[in-house]
C-alpha cells in the first residue's frame, strides 16, 4: 500500500500527511544487485565523489530519543579496534592518483568521544587516500561532556571547521525525558572552547516530543541564542524510530502533539530564529551568517557530487552506483578482521534517479533550485500539480518553494519521488507504524 497523499492547503498545511521522516538519502537503498556483491571493485564507488563521511557508532550514554546506529562504548580497546578497521576500509580506496574531496563529515554516534590519537589517525588515512582541497569542510557531531581542549586543539591542527553539537533542550522535562546525561554548564563549557579555537558552532534543537508546551520549545530557542551559536537546527522527534527507553520513560501527564501542532512548532520556532536574525539556510537549519552552507549536505541533498562512507550502515555513491555497509558493528569488526572489507550491498543508479534527485531533495531541502525548463521525466506530472498549486513558484530562474510548503519540506520530497520509491518508502512507513504495535497515534501521519 502507498501512502495516500495529497495537496491539501489550509493557513499551515500544504499537504493532508505529514510525512514523519525528515531526512533521507536519495536514492534509497533497496534492490540490491548481487553481481556488484561479487565484483570488489572500489573505482566505480568513486566516480564523482566530493565527500567523505566516517561513522563513529559509539555514545558514553544512549539518549531516549535516538535511532541512530550506535552502542553505548564500554571500553578503549573496542574503540580502538573499530578505529584500526575503518583505517583499513579507507585504505581499501588507496589508488595511485588520489581522488579529491571537498568535505568531510564525522557522525554518529559520538564521534568527540574519539580519542586525539584515533582522530589524528583516521585523518592521517584520509590524507593518505585522498586529496582535501585547500578549504575542505570538516564537521564533527559532538557530545557537549566529551570536548576537551586537548581534543578541540587536535580537531583545530586537523583544519576542522565545524562542530555540531547535540544539545536537543535546555528545559530540564525535555532533558529528563530525553535522558541526556551532558549538562547546561557542559554545552556552555564546550561552546566557549570552541569559540576559543574558532571552530564553528552549531546547536540540534528537537521538539514535538509528549507534553512539551510551544513556550519551552522557544524559551529553548532563547537560551541557545543566548550562547551564540553559528547555527541552530530543530528537527521534530521522529516517532516512528524512538527506541523502547522513549516510550518508557513517558509519564501519564504526558500528552501526544499531533502532526498540526508539531508543524505549527516549527512555524513559531522558525518565526522566533527569524526574529533572532537568523536566515533559514536548510529545511530545518538556521544560521547567523547569511553565506553559511554546509558542503556534506551539498552532497547528500543537493547535486554537489557523490559520497564515499566508511563505517556500519554507511551509504556510499558517486555517479551511477549506490553502496551501502551492513549495519552491525560487531559484523564490520569481523568482516573487516578477517576479509579487509566490509559486508555491503549495491546496486546502480537508474537515470530516472539521477534526474529526479534535484527535485526530490535538493528542491525541498533548500527551498529554490535553478530552473532551465528542464522539467521532464517521471515526476514532471507531480511537479506541475505543485506548480499549480502555487506551492513550488518561478522566480527568475529559479524554482522556490512558499513559506508555508517549507514547513512540511520531507511531505513534499515524498509526493515527489518516482513511484516506484514512493511505494518502497510507504511500505518502509507502514511496517514501522505496524512494529509501534498501536502505541503510535495516526495523527501523527494522518491530518
Ligand atoms: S543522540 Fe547522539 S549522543 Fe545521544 S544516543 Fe544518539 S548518537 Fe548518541
């Protein structure tokens, strides 16, 4: 069955679904070609690549709120071992001509809770396969308790630009619910290191969650701007992934938001940034300065060029292949150990997937793309359904998305994918919302 949805405009709603998955690489990863299983061959992975991401999938404590792939770390030996096997998976890509890279993105997991000599040392691997450009973006997802300043100083010798991190609230209910275990004066700490090494500091604001009131979320707001940050981010709690500890840790007073009311979160929280001087940079992300951009995402969003990643569960493409590493970490330290390379799946990049990408994402993401009359291929007819509506406008040469159709950016990357996506995403959807076994609340799809 396909998620039935469709246009339906009121003062906040574009469409009648809120689709609850706010960020997804494109394309998906689903039918796998075994024959590419079989024929190890690294090159075809780095056709077109400008990006790297390295997947750090340790955490000192493990939030409520978190799907990531990730294991609370319980020793310096296990890191340091799953640090030798993703050294070696870089090294897998090791050629006589170096490919260039224009950005690198540590996430997770928590990738601060690497060691300096871990860091040093995945760097030094990186530098031994790849080119970096002279103004290489390098961002690191960080845990307020583990900056150090003999980390930041290593992160600064290394040229990394940005740390990202993971503050989620600063309302003690949100924070007790979120069983953050990094403290306000630990996110104060941490952001003045890194203002004293000029490293770019971003802030992840979540909202949505049960019994929030609209006042926390932009007292919340409030108080992140108060310590200046470069960036802020709000994302709303994805609910089809919380793990079982979320649900537990709700009490009774606690009550559900529905979609309607999580989007007009978002409005206020963006209105409220706006006030602030903030200028929305991406679908969820707000920065001080009006020429802020992050080139990972370039990648992963926009059509910036492809991406290489290491690591469990990392998604790899360049040009016309998709690859993706099982997700099992203990799986990749064994694969790694006794074969040198990863168990992975693979498949090729279909040219309706390559034309559809800067609709389907990089549209949505960053709210205007340019526009050369171009409009053709599969998803042309939802494309003018939305022109139509007013919701997607021409402006010069470009192609911008209303205010209000930027509130519910993930509902219109949905209604635009291929059909064949579309429906390999619902069944995806559908089959988490089933696995909630009725605890999910359909409002939270359905208007
Ligand atoms: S939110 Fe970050 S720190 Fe918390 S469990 Fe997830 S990856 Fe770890």
């Amino acid at each position: 069955m396909e998620l039935p949805i469709s246009i339906k405009q009121d003062d906040i709603y574009t469409f009648n679904l809120e689709i609850p998955y706010y960020n997804w690489f494109y394309p998906l990863q689903y039918n796998v070609d075994d024959s590419l299983q079989k024929l190890f061959n690294n090159d075809i992975y780095l056709e077109g690549v400008k990006g790297a991401y390295i997947h750090i999938p340790f955490c000192s404590s493990l939030c409520s709120f978190c799907p990531y792939i990730r294991t609370h770390i319980h020793d310096t030996e296990l890191r340091n071992s799953y640090v030798s096997c993703l050294i070696k998976e870089i090294k897998s890509y090791q050629r006589n001509t170096k490919p260039g890279l224009e950005c690198i993105f540590f996430g997770g997991g928590t990738p601060s809770l690497l060691s300096p000599e871990n860091f040093i040392d995945i760097m030094e691997a990186i530098h031994s396969v790849f080119k970096l450009s002279a103004s290489c973006e390098i961002t690191i997802e960080a845990n307020a308790m583990s900056l150090t300043p003999e980390l930041c100083s290593t992160f600064k010798a290394y040229n990394v630009s940005k740390v990202r991190i993971g503050v989620q609230a600063f309302n003690s209910q949100s924070r007790n619910l979120y069983q953050l275990k990094a403290t306000v004066p630990d996110i104060i700490r941490s952001t003045e290191l890194l203002k004293k090494y000029n490293i770019l500091v971003s802030y992840d604001l979540l909202f949505g969650h049960h019994g929030q009131s609209l006042e926390s979320f932009i007292n919340d707001i409030n108080l992140a701007d108060e310590l200046c940050p470069d960036t802020i981010e709000i994302y709303p709690i994805n609910f089809l992934s919380v793990p079982d500890r979320y649900w537990r840790a709700l009490s009774k007073s606690m009550t559900h938001l529905s979609a309607r009311d999580r989007v007009l979160f978002f409005k206020a929280g963006k209105e409220r940034l706006l006030e602030l001087g903030y200028h929305q940079w991406s679908g969820h992300g707000f920065a001080r300065d009006k020429s802020f951009d992050l080139l990972y995402h370039r990648c992963v969003y926009g059509t910036l060029g492809g991406l290489i990643s290491f690591g469990p569960s990392a998604i790899s493409f360049g040009d016309n292949y998709l690859k993706w590493n099982h997700s099992g970490i203990d799986k990749y330290i064994e694969d790694i150990n006794s074969k040198a390379v990863p168990t992975y799946y693979a498949r090729k990049i279909t040219e309706t997937e390559s034309k559809a990408k800067r609709f389907v994402t990089e549209l949505p993401y960053y709210g205007s793309i340019d526009y050369d009359n171009d409009i053709t291929g599969e998803i042309s007819e939802q494309l003018y359904k939305l022109i139509d509506s007013d919701i997607i406008y021409k402006n010069d040469s470009k192609l911008k998305l209303s205010e209000n159709a930027r509130l519910q950016y993930s509902s219109i990357m949905f209604y635009l994918l291929p059909e064949q996506d579309k429906e390999a995403l619902s069944r995806e959807i559908l089959s988490l919302c089933a696995g909630l076994g009725g605890r999910f609340q359909g409002d939270m799809i359905w208007i």
